[in-house]
C-alpha cells in the first residue's frame, strides 16, 4: 500500500515581530481535505508532528470567511471572472471577499430565479452589482438595495447574505469535529522517534498549511532527514501555503547549495500575508521571501487568493487555501504515474482518457492525435494528417506546409521534453474546425524554442486548432504564450542567458 508522510505542525503559537506571541495551529480545511482524498484513494495516511504532540486548529482559519460551501464557492469565483477581461487585472483581498458578503451571490441569484429570472440574467445581476461593491468597497446586500429594479427586499438580501454565513460558520466546525474524529490527529507519531530507514519507508511527504509550520518546521533536523530520504528516490514532496515552510529545513547538497535550488515553488505569498490576522500585527519573517532567499524560483500565481499549484520534478507546492484540492490532486496524479519502461530511457504517459480512433468525425479525428501524441508515437500521428497538411507554429514563427514539417515539430517537441504529458482540457468543434486546449507538461531534456536547457520542469497552456476533411487533417495551427514558457524558465527578459 501507498504510504503518505502527513507532515502537521503542533505549535500552538508564532512569536511576532514585536516579541509577542499569538495562538497558531494548522489550517483545518488545508488539513482535512487532502487527507480525506488520499484516504478514498486508498493511501495509508500517516499523521506526524514534530515531537508527537496533537496538532491543534488554528482558530482564526477556522472563521466562517475560510470555509464557504463549495457551492458557493464556485459561484462567487464566475463571478468574479467577470470583473476584467484578464485575471491580472482583478485584485479581490481577503476584505473585499469576506466583508463586503460576495459570497452570496449564488442565493441571492437563485432569489431572483425564483421569482422568474432567467439564470443568465441572474447571473448578470449579481455579478454586476458584486462588481460595484468590489470597486466601491460597500457591502453587496446594499449596492443591491439601491439598485432596486430586480424587485428583492432588503429583508430577502441580507437574509441571504446571512444564510451564507452561518452556513460557512456550520461548515468550519463540522470540518474540526472530522477532523478531531482522526485518530491520527489526536495521537501522532513523533518524527523525532523515526529512524532513517523509517522514513524510507514512505512514498510521499505532505505538508498543510497554518501559521504554526513557521514555528515547528522551518528549522526542523528531523524534518530535514525526512526530505533528504524522500528526495534521494525521487518521492513526491508536497506542501500547501504555509506548509512550504518545511522546505527550509532541507539539508544541502553536496555542491553547497540548500537541496531544492533552482526548483520552481510557490507558498503563501506576502500580499496574501498583509491581509491576514497575524500579517497584519507583524510577523518576524515572511515565507516567501526566506523562500526566495534560500534559492527557490518563486511562482506565484496570477492574483492573490486564487488556486496556484507549481510542479517541478518531484516537488509539489500550493499557493494558499483556494489551492488545497488541485494540490491534493497533483500529488494524486505524480504517485499514480508509472514506473519508465524497461529498456527505454524515458517516461511514456497515456491521457487518462482513451479515445476511439475510429474516423466518424472531426472530434474523433482530433481525439486519436493527441492520444498518439500523448503516447509520444508520433508515426500513428502522421496517419491522421493530410500530406500537404498547412502547419503554422505561431510562438515558432513556423508557417509552412507539409506532413514533414508536422512531424519535425513534434520530434522537435518530444525531444526538448522527453517526458511530455499531455492533459486535455477541453475540445470545441465548429464544423469541421476542433480546437483543443490543453496543458503540456514535462521536464527540459534539451534545447528548445531558443531556450537552453535548464532541465526545469515546465507545464504551459496551449491552444491547437485543426481542420479535418472526411477524417483527415488538413491544417494544424498551434499557440502558446511564450511569456509563460519564460517565466516558468524564471527568466525576466528575452535576452537572458538562458535565451539563446
């Protein structure tokens, strides 16, 4: 059975820059739902802290405003989508989403369905009025009120806006009594008590957030024999928001350097620390900042308080709360990827889902290809492509015609990533237009696109288009944004060094 090191911090308080001390824990969401995934996977679980002590619940990230109903959670989050065309142009904190009642959008929506609101007209309103609370920094049950024209009374608004937070409030204490429920949680191992060859035993180290990892993780020997031993086999090492303070207990190598130079990581970062309880009082050090200092390329996501997960190699960080299921999942992902075939030097991943390669249509022409792709064979690709197939490679500057071109430019692809994942997002179908999102994921092997090789692990978001006539492809055109391809190298301009 697959065995998780569930690495929890048992402080009880963080010494604030001032001298001072205030009450800390670990975050019971970051702590509960990670566990809970790993447990229905069938993972042996291990709770661990520092000394064997039972961690304690960080009473502030168990307010109501940390735990909204995943309902309402989503719903508040396509609203906010609607805020600005691009992500980075939305900065919603920790004040605006909490204080200001947002999150209870999806009721009040479903009010206003209810009295025979279509659901996209629903939606309208909301987001509209939520847009002008965000930028006007009022609460959202009044901006609503001044509108008027939907019809809904002050009474029936705040209701809602209450509704949700008690709701939020019910969820918090339900997610400490299951999590107080673990025996686990209530009698750890020790780390301390583990020997080298214990811990070797383990398959993955997992580590939540909560302000009390900067206490009792961040210098930690015992932690840092742990890392050592999980690293030395290519284990998965994760750590989510706060609990990436782990990482500053590793060892370093021999050349010198602290053990995950160089890696791509996130963690909590300070423009989400400013607007937390014990950010706000003074905190002795922030956890970015000694990231970057010991040598971690930092990636932080779009804006503030948004799910961020960076993978490379065999390190797995989180960015904050909102990153606690896709960080759960990627390490999901990373212990069910197969061992490399016997004889061949590089790893070959199938998509998850196999596709049918019968010819009936545009969609399923387009499916068999990224199959083979995925699958890196790239002779059963041609068999799908017109001989004078059109080929335009956009971030390349490729725009050129021939089933040769095609297949230069994947040989081309595959060797720079020898280990190439291909995770499909989504197919649209116009006709006989398919265009298919998707992720590419993989670790530098050579040189690439004019970037030398760093041997980074690179995940970037591609968008290709196909035309197809009677279940042949006859054009193929491919984008990526080469600004994310940079930055995910962590080069600051193109004419770094590591820009040929």
């Amino acid at each position: 059975m697959t065995r998780i090191a569930y690495l929890v911090s048992s402080a009880r308080e963080i010494t604030l820059r001032d001298g001072n001390r205030h009450p800390a824990g670990y975050s019971t969401a970051q702590a509960l739902k990670p566990y809970e995934h790993f447990e229905a996977a069938g993972i042996d679980v291990t709770v661990i802290t520092p000394r064997g002590q039972p961690p304690i619940a960080d009473q502030y990230e168990l307010s109501w405003f940390f735990n909204y109903p995943k309902e309402d959670n989503d719903y508040l989050a396509s609203v906010v989508r609607t805020f600005a065309h691009d992500v980075d142009g939305i900065r919603l904190t920790l004040h605006q989403s909490t204080a200001l009642g947002l999150a209870a959008a999806r009721r009040v929506a479903a009010l206003l369905q209810a009295r025979g609101h279509a659901e996209p007209d629903a939606h309208r309103t909301v987001s509209a009025a939520a847009k002008a609370a965000w930028r006007q920094d009022r609460p959202f049950a009044d901006v609503l009120v001044d509108d008027g024209s939907h019809g809904l009374s002050r009474r029936q608004i705040q209701a809602a806006v209450d509704a949700q937070r008690a709701d939020s409030q019910r969820l918090a204490e339900e997610r400490h009594a299951r999590l107080q429920a673990i025996r686990g949680f209530q009698h750890p191992v020790a780390l301390s008590s583990l020997t080298d060859a214990d811990m070797e035993q383990f398959d993955a180290v997992f580590s939540p957030g909560g302000h009390g990892a900067m206490t009792d993780l961040s210098d930690n020997s015992d932690a840092g024999r742990l890392l050592l031993a999980l690293h030395r086999k290519g284990a998965p090492i994760a750590a989510l928001s706060h609990g990436a303070t782990v990482l500053l207990s590793a060892p370093e190598r021999a050349d010198g350097l602290w053990l995950f130079d160089g890696y791509r990581m996130t963690s909590f970062t300070d423009e989400e620390e400013d607007q937390t309880e014990v950010g706000r009082l003074g905190m002795a050090w922030r956890l970015d900042v000694a990231l970057k200092n010991a040598g971690a390329v930092f990636d932080d996501g779009p804006s503030a308080w948004v799910s961020h997960v960076v993978v490379d190699r065999n390190l797995i960080t989180g960015q904050n709360p909102a990153s606690t299921d896709a960080t759960a999942g990627a390490v999901l992902k990373k212990l069910r990827a197969p061992t490399p075939a016997a004889g061949k030097g590089r790893r070959v991943r199938h998509l998850v889902h196999e596709y049918p390669r019968a010819r009936t249509s545009p969609t399923h022409t387009v499916h068999a290809f990224l199959d083979a792709f995925a699958r890196h064979d790239v002779d059963a690709v041609m068999t799908l492509v017109s001989p004078q197939v059109s080929v335009s490679v956009h971030p390349l500057g490729v725009h050129r015609t021939g089933a040769e071109v095609l297949r230069q430019v994947l040989v081309d692809l595959l060797r720079g990533f020898s280990d190439l994942v291909i995770s499909v997002s989504r197919i649209i179908t116009t006709g006989d237009v398919v265009t298919a999102l998707f992720v590419a994921a993989g670790t530098q092997s050579a040189d690439y696109a004019g970037a030398i090789n760093q041997g980074k692990h690179l995940d970037i978001d591609q968008a290709w288009r196909f035309v197809v006539d009677d279940g042949v492809i006859t054009s193929v055109s491919a984008y990526w944004c080469q600004a994310q391809l940079y930055r995910r190298l962590a080069v600051k301009r193109y004419d770094e060094i590591a820009i040929a």
